[in-house]
C-alpha cells in the first residue's frame, strides 16, 4: 500500500488530494471526500476516484436530479458515483450494479464504512445487458475501471504495468436491462429516473435494448460514457429518436467520450 502513496506523490496535482487518505494496516487504504470515505486498494482505484470528482462528467445529471428522483448506475465499479449522488438530498435512492465480484467486494467496503449514505444504496453484484446470462470477460484488479467487453486502453495498460499474466478470465452474470429497469420503475411508480452508464463497451447493447422496448421512455436523464466502436453517434442518434437532447464530449480520442441526455 505505501507503494501506491509514492507512486501517486509522483503526480504534484494530486497531492491536496492525499491530504484526504489515511492508510492504517487494520483498515486499509480510505479517502475522504464530501461526506463520503472511500476504500482504496490501489492506484487505479485513486485515480478513478479523483477523476469522477475532478472531472464533472455527472455535473448535469446532478443537475438534472428532482425531489424524490432515483439513480440507476450501471456500472458502479468502486461505488464512488453511488456515494457521491447519496450525499444529494434531492435522491431518494441509488440502484447501483457491478458485475465483477472482487470490483463489487470493494465497493461494499466503501458502503460499509458509509452507512448513513449507504441506507440510500442497493448495490447488486450483476452486470446489465440486453439479455440475461453469463458473459466471460478478463480481469485484473490492477484496472478495475476499465474491465469489460472492450479492451483496456493502452495508455492504462502502460501506466498500470498490466502484463498477459495479470489477466483472468471470469464470469460475470447479466440482467436484462429492460427488466432491471421496469423493476426500479415498479418500485418507484412517481419518481424522475436518471441513469449513469459506464459499462465499458456494453452500453451499446444495453441502450438498443432499451430504446427497442420503448423501455428507456422511462428515463427523465442519462450520463452515458461510450467506449471504442460503433461510438458517440451510434448512442446519440439512439437517444434522440427517442426524444433526448444530446451534449457529446470526447474524453480519450478513438477510445472514449461523454454523453449527457436530457428531455
């Protein structure tokens, strides 16, 4: 652990932000932003954290949130979005999915140690597609914001050092995403749904099966972001069929972007 603290003192950007962790050998590596403590494993997980915050990728669907409205996250991987949109009064609740298990098992430690924002929070270790089933994917914990149907980004595979051998190969569960969301809707008859996707490749399965059974009408916003092929246009010509508004920007040129979608 103390390897991670010296790798990242390398970026003099981040170090305001290290003022905020505190590395115990009983309790492991923790941050604290906002109201939030977030569990840390290692720099991977740092800098996914920094950036959700930095960045303001989620700033309009902050923006976009109403009394009462609820939050679909897809994709919750450490459980730093859920956390972030518990600490907003106008949420009256998160359902957040992780398919992978020890991606998942570190996100219950950051919701462990928050339980006044985690009684907002139902996290499911399952992943969303547009069919239920098994999918094998490969893993690494050394990149656990970039795991899933696409392939990690070189510059990460470079910065992390991730070597063929770093690589499993596991299974993951799906739901279908029209059912997931018909079952939050049921539970939540009234209240606006906003959805954060970052699936890493899936969101172009889970959106086409969504828009072909009308089920994504029941979206009031959407945070979207798009990795590799077919693209931002593929998504956003989806969503504005459907009656959206669209804000693209790209994050990693070729490789990945932004979409905000509103009505």
């Amino acid at each position: 652990m103390k390897s991670n603290l010296q790798a990242i003192r390398r970026y003099s950007s981040y170090l305001a932000w290290l003022g905020g962790s505190r590395y115990s050998r009983s309790n492991g590596w923790y941050i604290t932003r906002g109201e939030a403590k977030i569990a840390l494993e290692n720099v991977d997980d740092f800098l996914t954290t920094y950036d959700v915050y930095s960045s303001g990728h989620y700033e309009r669907l902050e923006r976009a949130a109403t009394p009462g409205c609820v939050i679909w996250d897809i994709g919750a991987n450490i459980g730093v979005t859920s956390l972030i949109f518990a600490q907003n009064r106008k949420v009256s609740h998160i359902y957040g999915y992780e398919p992978m298990p020890h991606t998942f098992w570190c996100a219950m430690r950051s919701l462990n140690a928050n339980p006044a924002l985690s009684a907002k929070i139902t996290l499911k270790n399952l992943g969303i597609g547009n069919r239920e089933g098994n999918l094998q994917v490969n893993y690494t914990k050394k990149a656990k914001a970039a795991i899933g149907i696409s392939e990690i980004p070189s510059r990460l595979k470079t910065l992390y050092r991730i070597k063929p051998e770093d690589m499993e190969s596991i299974t993951i569960h799906l739901a279908d995403a029209s059912e997931v969301l018909r079952a939050i809707r049921k539970g939540h008859p009234d209240a606006p749904i906003l959805l954060k996707l970052d699936a890493e490749g899936a969101e172009y399965g889970i959106i086409d099966r969504l828009v072909e059974t009308g089920d994504i009408r029941e979206l009031a916003a959407a945070a979207i972001e798009w990795h590799f092929t077919p693209g931002e246009e593929y998504l956003t010509s989806k969503l504005r069929s459907v009656g959206f508004y669209t804000e693209a920007r790209v994050l990693d040129p070729g490789c990945i972007g932004m979409i905000d979608a509103w009505r």
